[in-house]
C-alpha cells in the first residue's frame, strides 16, 4: 500500500512538472536562441552588443516577460546559469 502511494505521488509529480515545460513551448524556444547567442559569442562581442540598443523583437519579449510574471520566473530559470557563466568568463561581472 505505502508503495503505491509513493509510486502516485512521484507519477503525479512528473506529470504536473512535464506540463509546467510544456505550458510555453515558445519560450523554450526563445530562451535556446539566447542561450546559443550567448554561447557562440566572443567576449569582445558581447561587450559590444551590451552598448547597442535592443531590437524591436527584443523589447516585445521583455514586454511580454513584465507581463507575465510566472513566463518570466520560467524563462530566467532556464537563460540564468549559461548567461551568468559567459559574463563571469568575459569579466563582465566579478
């Protein structure tokens, strides 16, 4: 009996987590295409584009992400770590 419990508990658990990736398949996408920028970016490239403005394309996913609170918790969730490690390795921040 504990048993069972146990496996419907952990059952449950990934079926609510795999519906909390799916509920924005776009944003997966988005937070890939800027994961993969950062990645292939060279330091002195990215200190550049840290100077320039952000495109329209850009400001309407930050919109969107104001908006949103819990798009925004996912979508840091997944750009956080590779943004953080590139801006570490380019001395960007200490």
């Amino acid at each position: 009996m504990k048993r069972k419990v146990i496996t419907a508990t952990v059952l449950t658990a990934f079926a609510l987590a795999g519906v909390a990736f799916a509920q924005y398949p776009v944003l997966d996408m988005v937070a890939g295409k800027v994961v993969q920028k950062y990645q292939g970016m060279t330091c002195e490239q990215l200190w550049q584009q840290k100077s320039q403005p952000k495109s329209a394309e850009e400001q309407r996913v930050i919109g969107l992400l104001k908006s949103d609170p819990q798009m925004r918790t996912a979508f840091v969730n997944k750009v956080a770590a590779p943004i953080v490690n590139k801006m570490f390795e380019c001395g960007m921040i200490p």
